[in-house]
C-alpha cells in the first residue's frame, strides 16, 4: 500500500488506495459514493449478475479503517445504490455485520442523489445523517461539487471521477483518480461496481490516480 | 433516358444452363403506356401500390388493416371471373403469362416441390423470381383444397410466415406478396409485423393473425412470446425464411432456427424454404435452416438452382496520373471527377461505400460539385430515418434519381429496376459482396452486369485485382453458421417460457433439433435453466434473482415487469446507445450515437443525411438541430463492423503479391499500383508465399515491430495478441497493438526481444490452446466480446423507448459486468461463451491455427527499415488500438505520469465542477 500524503487547506490527509482520504487530526476515514446493493438492485430487476460486490467493497473498507485506525467515518453521499438494493437480505445482513465489527466508530452520511431515492438507511446502522452541505471546519462534506458559499474547502463525490493517462508508444489507461481543486476535492467512487467518468483536469488541479495498491500523482498538468 | 425499352431480365420458362446468359426479352407493352424504363415487376408493385392505396381511400397504407374484405376490389372481382373457370394450375399460369412472363421451371420445381410437403432452399440473384417461386406453392395448395364452391366468407387464420432479415424490406415483399392474391381473387389476408407496425395492428394480430404474415425474426420470437402461441399459429403451413444467406451467419440465424423448430412443435407437416444469394456453402446453408430430426439426422430438403448472374465485369477507376498515389497510399476523394464522369457516361448510377460515414462524405462531395444533377443524388444508409430511405428507394424506382450513395443497406432485396451503373467506393473485402452489388447493374441485351471499383488508396488496387481473380475462378466466399450460442439458448428460455411456459426435457428435445444446438451437451442445457431460474448453479443461487420459476414442472414467468423488459429486450443486434436527430420543428432525420453527439456543443455544426445541420440541444433522447447555411465540420461516424478481407479474397491478395514479386503486372490496378510496390520493394521487400516479412522500425513513438501475414485482419488481431503476449512472456513490457487486412503491429517503448522469441517458438503451434485465451483475455479481446453476449443474456437493458429516465438506476457498461463476473464467478459460462466467439468467429481459430503452420514452415525475413514502408504506414495511422502488458500496472502508471516520459495529453472534454453541475450527468 503506498499513500499519498498532501495538505489540504491546512490539514494534513492521505489518500489511500482503498479509494479513500484519511484526516489525520480528526482521525477521520472520508469515502464517497458506495452505491451499496447495486448489484442486488439488478437482480431483483431479473438481471443475473452474481453476489459479493458489496461484500468485497466491505472488506476494502475493513483494510482501509483498521490501517488507518480511524474514529470517525465521513461518507460523501450514495450510499445505497436504489431502494430495491436497500431490501435486499443479503446486502443488509453484510452491511449489519460490517458494522458490527465496528461498533465504536462514529458513521456521518451527508444524502447525495442516490439516498433522496433509496431513503435513509435503517436505524440499526447507527449513522447520523445530514443534508449537504455538512460543516466540519475547515471542510464542507457534500455529494455533489457545487460551490460552497462559506471559505470551507470542499469533500465531495458524485462524479466518479477518471483520468485517461497517456504513456509512451500510444499507451493509454484509464483509472479512478483524486480530484485536488483550490476549493474542493472530488473523491474517486467507493464502490467497486461502478463506472468512472473522464474528467479534465485544470492547471492548478492536482491528479492523484489509483493503480493498483498505489495513489500516484499526475505531475504538471500546465499546458495540457 | 434512352427511347430503347429496357430489356428484361426474366426469361421464358425453361433451364438456364450453369454460365448461361439471362435470355434477354422485350416486355409486352400495355396500350397508351410509355416506356418507363421499368421491369414490369416494378410496374405491377407500382400498380400493386396504387391498389392498395385507393383500397385504403386516404388512410396512410402503413397503417390501414389489411383485413378489409377484398371482394369489394372491382379488380378483385374481375379477375375471379377471368381466372375461375381455370383450374389452379393454368389460372396461375395465365396470370404469369399476363404480366409476360411464363414459370421458370426453378419456380415450377419448388412448386411441386411444395405440393409433395417437401422444404428447401432457393438460391439465385436478386430479383430474378424467388419470391413467386415461393409464395406460389402454397397459392396453389389453397386454390387446389378450396375450390371456388367451398370457399367460405373471411380470410384464413395464418397459413404462411414469410420472415424478411430487414424491416425495410417488408413493404415491398408485402406488396409484390399482395399483387397475386388480388389478381387471382384469393380471399387471404396479408400484413406485416415489424418493429414499426402500429400499436392497433399489433393489438389486432393479438387475437388472430392474418392469413400470410411478413415480419423479422425478431418480432417473430415476440410472437412466440404469447400466452396463446400455439393457438396462433395452429394452421401454418409455410415459413419462407428470405434473404437467409444474410441470417445464417448471425446470432439473428440462431433465432430463426430456435423460432423454426418452435413453430415445428406446434405443426410437425410445416414447410420451411430459404431465399439465398450464391453462397460458397450451400448445402450447409440448407441444412442450418432445417435442422435436425429427433435422431439428429439432417432433416431432408431440396436445393433449387433459380437463375445466377451471367459474367460479371469488373474495372476501376484511376488517377489521371500515377503519381497521384501517394506513398501513403490514402487518396480518399481525389478520384471524384473519374466517379462524376462515369456516373454522366450511364444513366441511373448506385455507389456503395463500406461505411455509412462515407457514403455521407462521397453524397456531400457529390452535391456540392456543382453537377447538373446535384439534385437527383439521394443518400441511403441504415441510420437515415425510414421515411427519408423510402422517399429514396421511390427516386430509384420511379427513374427520378440519377444517383444514389448508399451503404449495404441496398445490400439485400429492396427491390427496384436494375440501374446501368454501379460503382463500389474501397476494397469490396469479399467477392460474394461485390457479385451481390454488380447484380444491381446493366441488363442491355449482350451485355453484362459490371461493377467499377474507386480505390480510395493504393492497396486497395491489389485488393481489386484479387478479387476479379477469385471471381473468375468462381471462389465466392462460404458463410459458417454460429454455433451453439448459450446467450441467446437463454434468452428463447425465457421467451418460451412466456409463450405457454415449457417443461425442461421437451425444450431440451426441441432445441436439439436446431442445427446450432444439435449437440448440445445436457450440462449447459441444467446450466441455462439455472441461469434463468437461480442466476447461478444450484449451489450458488444468486440471492433476489428469479427470472423464470418452476411451477408443477413447467417453467414459467410470473413477473410483468419481468415480463415486458424480455419482450423489450428481445434480439441479438447490438447497438451503440443512439439518439434521434430532429429538426426544432419538423421532420426527423434519422439516428446518431450518443458518442457523436456528447462531443458537440450547441451552435456546433455537422452533416447528416447530407444535411448541413447545427447542433441546438439533447433533450428527451432526442438531438434537436436546426439547417445550417453550409456544410462544415464534423460527419458524424458510426461504430459498425469494420469489413475484414474474406479468406479468398486474402488468398487472391497474396498470388497477386507474389506476381507483383516476380515483375507480373497484367492487371490495370496492379499496373496502377506498381510504383508503390516497387517501393515497397526497395525499402524493404514484397514477402514470397511462404516467407514472413516482419518490418523493425523506430520513430518518434518508440519500436515498431510489423508483420506482414496478410490474412485478413480477424486473424491478425488475433495473431497480435498472440505475437505479444509471447514476446512479453520473456520479461516486462507493455505493447500497443494494431491490425489491418495485411498485417499487424506491435509497438512498445524499449525494443522488443524479437529475435529471442523466434528462437523461442513465436511461430510455434505448441501451446496455442494455452496460449490463444491467455492473450485474448490479456488483451481483452473476450471482454469487449463480452459485450454482445451480455447484451442477448439480458445482462445489459438497453431500457424503454422514451423512458430512458427511469431505468437509470439499471444501467452499467458491459465491461463492469464483465468484472463483476470475473471476479464472483470466474466459472460462468456467458465468459466462457465470449471467449469461444472471439476464437471461433473473430479470429476464426482454423484460419489462425492455419495461419501459423503456414508462418512456421516458411522462413521468417526480418528488415530494420528507416521508415515506415507503403506496407507499414496505413498500420501507423490505424487508430484501433488493443493493449497488451506484462508489466505491473502501479510501474506503468508510474512511468507515464513521469512528465519526460508523458506522451501528449488525451482530449477529453471539460465537466464543469465547483460551477453549474447542470449539465453534468448524474451518477
């Protein structure tokens, strides 16, 4: 597992692998867009794709809170991918066992687009749940992007962000990436079952890309 | 237009010897009518039409119910009084000989054929009288079991299925269908059941079928869907499967099949004859469309020569100098003068292109010429909306269009009279396509069909060379049915399931007598119901999932909307998520894709249908535009089937190669080609039969390795693979591949250790069965194969007409789904499926394995050059480009993001962030 450490308006943080931040002084885990059930949401539709996608983003998140040693965990919105995911058995019993193994650390959904259709997750969960923009100087923890009005820097997901890089001899790869802007961040999607959406990065952005087991950065991207 | 009457190319009833000529002979002219230069077929459409039409008073004919009686038709009654003192046979005679003709005697074979409850197939060009050779069989049978007397009022419940591969096809097969049953007063009932049949109709066929039916195998498998199917097609005597050289080689062939042996179930008697074009296979072609009886013996059935082509002629055009080939060898419109005179040498001229995006471009060139008869050009290609292709293929019938650009889309049987001219715009790629569009030409007494081929760069000269010689040895290409889809086995599960429901052992014995799942073992069979019952094996049932459920032994689908999503679902075509293209107000234009239009910004300009339109905004699927003053900017391209060389045609390719080695250079276009093969030769070499050339270049790019097996591109993406998944056995590195028709490329940073894999076994055939899915899957070549079978196992819902909306919650890419499957069930057989067909189909594995012992046993010619050669630099520009990596991806990434090392950056378009998230799509 190889980190990357950066300053973020002040803060010391790290992006993971596990397509995750971690802030170091609140000792909190930042996550988006898990889309939990996404799967199960086909096959109640009569699509049949096979078991074990949450499950498996489940145990990422496992890895990502015990390297961490995080108290706290921020989720950014989309938690539940539908409604008919948020019913499934299967899904709730893996998330109540997630948590289960986790009972001391303090849950924060902020809704995204997703959660307004799927509802709120079941009280058992033990989450606080809030509108965005949430406030937890000096960040606003919201789904979508948009511009905040206070001089908090945002967390935000929504976009599923990916980055098209380009190596030599005509090598392209795309990946999920770390959005770093002067007044947000945008988070790659937690979720595994999901697609990513090329994005183009502005000159005083910064890319960090996920390859494997390691957050790497896109140095300058002037001139692009 | 001439004053001569064009000449006909029916001739009177007698055996046309192998070679023969079409006999030429003068249609009787009607009193006071003038010669409209037409076949009288396409005059009795024309007037078949105009009967509809005034039948219909002024209902739109599309949408008028067939089923109005048609005793009230004066033309109806008198033609009962003419034909109803003859006795069958001599009242369809009479009516043949009406309109000039008299029965080829391929027609009266099938006939009697029929008579004895024999099936088959039919095999001749085009519009030389398959269609009456098969519709008059069970004309007859009807007129001979109900004579006048006994005739009782109303139609009769469906007694005919006539399947047609395309919609646009079944107004005029409904129309040349209609022509007899009115002439010879046959109280039948006929419509059609497509896609676009009106929610009335459909509604209507619910209850009871018309008499005859024309639909698609699609619309004949939503038939199947009814709860009461047995019930509708309890009196078929006939299916007519037409165009069946164009099904038999798709999934859409498989369909059929399933449909056939369904309908057989209900009637065991039925009838089956296949329409075909000359194919290299024809026997198989008839057995696939048969089937198997329940021992597994091919079921018997005839197979009826009808008239084929006579000679067919094939020239090019040229350059007015040689030198107008670039070495670069891409010329693309430069031949337009030579193409504007040769249309001005003839009268009506057709142009195919191979894409729909050049025929846009050859119309656009056409039209802005500035020729007299830039306004008799139309344009016609699958894309354009229906009303825009009819108003065109009315231009061509009517003589009214001087010129037509259009794509395979007037490919197959719309029907019109032969035109004097066709041009073909780049190689043909296979020889059966080029007789298929000289069949379209000229039909003046003594003279033959012919076909002028505009190159548009300089290899396609020994492409054309080639295949005047393979057509001259009569080598037209074989089509292979597929085999034994699992994808599509579920899909008809669920269908039958829907259509009265099935028990598992019955269904098994029925689908075994299909041809392409004559074999199939019972294990995929269990795994297909579980599939469609559980999701995965028995074991492991996929939690929330039931599409089909066992009730008492019959499985069934409970669920409506499970229900209508299959039924929405059906078919195995798959298409690029597309949008409508509409003016503000008005009319509609036809469809793009949505990767086209999500590069345009509003006010941005673009051509479509030969229109200059300008881009104003997406909403509701739909991409509204408004005209534009003039033309420019982008010509919107489709992501269809790239043609690949056909084995012979490569083959031909090859001897031609080879002569041009030895200094032979008979043809016209390889005289025109000689300066770039000489080149060629002086920068490299021109390879012999049996050497492998392999070209070593560095450029700007890094290390170019290109290998010349000229095979066809489907055997080079999969010799690609091959190629470099061996090579980086032998240590990290990471290779972009390319293939065309005669080579592929390998490119990589460092230099590759090529001389260390041939000693290695590059060439060898060990361990192919290893090491073929081992590359295809580091490729990921079976991962975008995936994308089909996902598509027809219902994994991908491509969602409801105008309700795109509310199914977004339901969409992911197939290459998700792909991962997904990877990694929670490795063992599913729909990955195994895409795998088979990318071995069996794509890179048609015989051919590669052939390939290679050919490459093996040769000697292998290695040539560092300084630059790309005339071989090697339409590989360079190939956009298409495969991946292959031994490296760890976290050091790959690494080194790209290194800005030393970083190529240019990619072109992806702005998503606005931290600003209006308006436009950005929700995820």
């Amino acid at each position: 597992m190889s980190d990357h450490e950066i300053s973020l308006a002040g803060e010391a943080v790290r992006l993971l692998p596990e397509r995750a931040i971690y802030w170091e002084r609140e000792r909190a885990l930042v996550v988006a867009d898990l889309h939990w059930g996404k799967a199960a949401t086909f096959r109640a539709a009569g699509v049949p794709l096979p078991p074990g996608t949450t499950a498996g983003d489940l145990t990422r998140l496992d890895r990502a809170l015990r390297r961490t040693g995080a108290r706290r965990l921020f989720l950014l919105g989309d938690l539940f991918h539908a409604r008919e995911g948020r019913r499934s058995g299967a899904t709730l019993s893996a998330v109540a066992a997630w948590r289960a193994g986790h009972p001391a650390l303090d849950v924060l959904l902020v809704r995204g687009n997703h959660d307004r259709h799927a509802g709120d997750p079941p009280d058992d969960l033990g989450m606080t749940i809030v509108n965005a923009p949430h406030h937890v100087a000096p960040f606003a923890l919201q789904h979508e992007p948009a511009p905040v009005a206070t001089a908090s820097y945002a967390l935000a997901g929504h976009l599923h962000p990916g980055f098209v890089m380009a190596g030599p001899a005509r090598q392209r790869e795309r990946l999920a990436c770390f959005v770093i802007g002067a007044r947000g961040a945008i988070l790659p999607a937690f979720g595994s079952f999901t697609g990513t959406l090329a994005i183009s990065a502005r000159p005083d952005d910064r890319v960090y890309v996920i390859a494997d087991d390691a957050v790497i950065a896109v140095s300058s991207l002037a001139g692009r | 237009m001439s004053d001569e009457p064009r000449r006909l190319r029916y001739s009177l009833g007698r055996p046309i010897e192998p070679g023969t000529p079409f006999v030429d002979l003068v249609p009787p002219k009607e009193a006071g009518e003038p010669s409209t230069g037409q076949s009288s077929l396409a005059r009795e459409l024309r007037r078949a039409r105009a009967a509809r039409k005034k039948a219909a008073g002024t209902v739109d004919p599309r949408r008028r119910t067939a089923t109005a009686p048609l005793e009230e038709d004066p033309r109806a009654r008198r033609a009962r009084r003419r034909f109803a003192a003859l006795d069958p046979d001599a009242a369809v005679r009479a009516w043949f000989a009406e309109h000039g003709w008299a029965p080829f005697a391929f027609q009266e074979e099938v006939w009697g054929a029929y008579r004895r409850g024999e099936s088959g197939l039919i095999h001749a060009a085009t519009g030389t009288g398959k269609t009456y050779a098969a519709w008059m069989g069970p004309l007859l049978e009807w007129l001979r079991d109900y004579p006048a007397a006994t005739r009782r009022a109303g139609a009769p419940p469906l007694r005919v299925l006539w399947v047609t591969p395309l919609r646009a096809l079944a107004a005029d097969t409904e129309a040349a269908l209609r022509a007899p049953l009115i002439d010879l007063g046959i109280p039948w009932s006929l419509e059609t059941r497509t896609g676009d049949t009106a929610p009335a109709a459909r509604a209507r066929q619910r209850v009871r079928l018309p008499s005859a039916l024309v639909t698609t195998p699609e619309s004949l498998s939503l038939l199947l869907t009814r709860e009461n199917a047995a019930e509708l097609f309890a009196h078929l005597e006939c299916v007519v499967v037409d165009e069946w050289h164009e099904l038999m080689a798709s999934k859409r062939g498989v369909q059929t099949e399933l449909d056939l042996a369904r309908l057989r179930r209900f009637r065991p008697e039925l009838r089956t004859w296949g329409l075909s074009a000359t194919l290299g296979n024809l026997e198989a072609a008839r057995d696939t469309l048969l089937g198997v009886d329940a021992a597994g013996r091919p079921r018997p059935g005839r197979l009826v020569r009808g008239l084929v082509p006579k000679a067919i002629g094939v020239d090019s055009l040229f350059p007015e100098t040689i030198e107008r080939f670039p070495w670069s060898g891409q010329i693309g419109l430069t031949l337009l003068p030579q193409v504007i005179a040769a249309v001005e040498e003839g009268g009506t001229t057709l142009i195919f292109t191979n894409t729909r995006a050049t025929a846009e471009i050859w119309y656009q060139a056409l039209a802005l010429s500035g020729v007299a008869w830039a306004d008799r050009i139309g344009l016609h290609h699958g894309s354009l909306d229906r009303a825009e292709r009819e108003r065109v293929e009315d231009g061509l019938r009517s003589g009214e269009l001087r010129c037509v650009v259009c794509t395979s889309s007037l490919d197959l049987g719309v029907d019109f009279s032969p035109v004097d001219r066709v041009l073909q715009v780049g190689s043909p790629k296979a020889v059966g396509r080029l007789v298929q569009r000289a069949g379209r030409s000229g039909h003046r007494p003594g003279a033959m069909s012919r076909v002028t081929c505009v190159p548009t760069s300089a290899l396609e000269l020994v492409d054309i060379a080639g295949a005047r010689t393979a057509l001259e040895a009569g080598r037209i290409e074989a089509r292979p049915p597929v085999e034994r889809p699992l994808d599509l086995l579920a899909q008809h599960a669920v269908t039958v399931a829907l259509g009265g429901g099935f028990r598992a052992a019955e269904l098994y014995d029925e689908v075994r007598t299909t041809h392409a799942y004559r074999d199939l073992p019972r294990d995929e069979w269990e795994w297909v119901l579980d599939f469609i019952t559980r999701g995965g094996e028995a074991l492991r049932a996929y939690p929330e999932y039931a599409k089909a459920v066992l009730v008492d032994g019959t499985y069934r689908v409970t669920s409506r909307m499970i229900a209508m999503r299959h039924r929405m679902s059906i078919g195995t075509i798959v298409s690029e998520s597309s949008l409508k293209v509409r003016y503000v107000r008005g009319r509609t234009l036809g469809t793009v894709e949505e990767n086209f239009i999500a590069r345009l910004r509003p006010g941005d300009r673009f051509t479509f249908g030969g229109q200059p339109l300008e881009f104003v905004r997406v909403r509701d699927m739909t991409a509204w535009v408004r005209k534009a003053p003039s033309a420019e900017g982008a010509v919107p391209k489709w992501s269809g089937l790239r043609l690949a060389l056909s084995p012979e045609l490569a083959h031909a390719v090859r001897a031609k190669l080879d002569e041009a080695r030895r200094g032979i250079f008979d043809a016209p276009e390889m005289q025109q080609v000689r300066p770039v093969l000489e080149l060629q030769a002086a920068w490299s070499l021109l390879p012999r039969p049996d050497e492998l050339l392999i070209e070593r270049t560095e450029t700007r790019e890094g290390h170019h390795l290109f290998f010349y097996p000229v095979e066809g591109r489907l055997v080079h993406e999969g010799l690609a693979a091959l190629f470099a998944y061996r090579i980086s056995q032998l240590g990290p590195i990471t290779f972009t591949l390319a293939a065309n028709d005669y080579g592929l490329e390998l490119l990589s940073p460092e230099r590759a250790p090529l001389e260390e894999a041939l000693e290695a076994g590059l060439l060898s055939t060990e361990y192919l069965f290893n090491d073929i899915p081992a590359s295809l899957n580091a490729a990921e070549m079976a991962r975008r194969q995936f994308r089909e079978v996902a598509r027809v196992a219902g994994l991908i819902f491509q969602g409801f007409p105008g309700q795109a909306k509310s199914v977004k919650q339901l969409q992911a890419s197939s290459g998700l789904i792909y991962e997904v499957f990877a990694k929670y069930d490795p063992e599913n057989l729909l990955l195994r499926q895409a795998q088979r067909e990318v071995l069996e189909r794509q890179l048609e594995q015989s051919r590669l394995g052939r390939t290679l012992a050919r490459l093996g046993s040769g000697t292998v010619t290695i040539v560092e050059t300084e630059r790309p050669t005339p071989f090697a630099f339409p590989l360079l520009v190939d956009r298409l480009r495969e991946q292959l990596s031994s490296e760890k991806l976290s050091d790959r990434v690494r080194r790209m993001a290194d800005p030393l090392e970083r190529a240019a950056g990619p072109d992806v378009p702005a998503i606005p962030r931290f600003a209006n998230l308006r436009s950005a799509r929700p995820r």
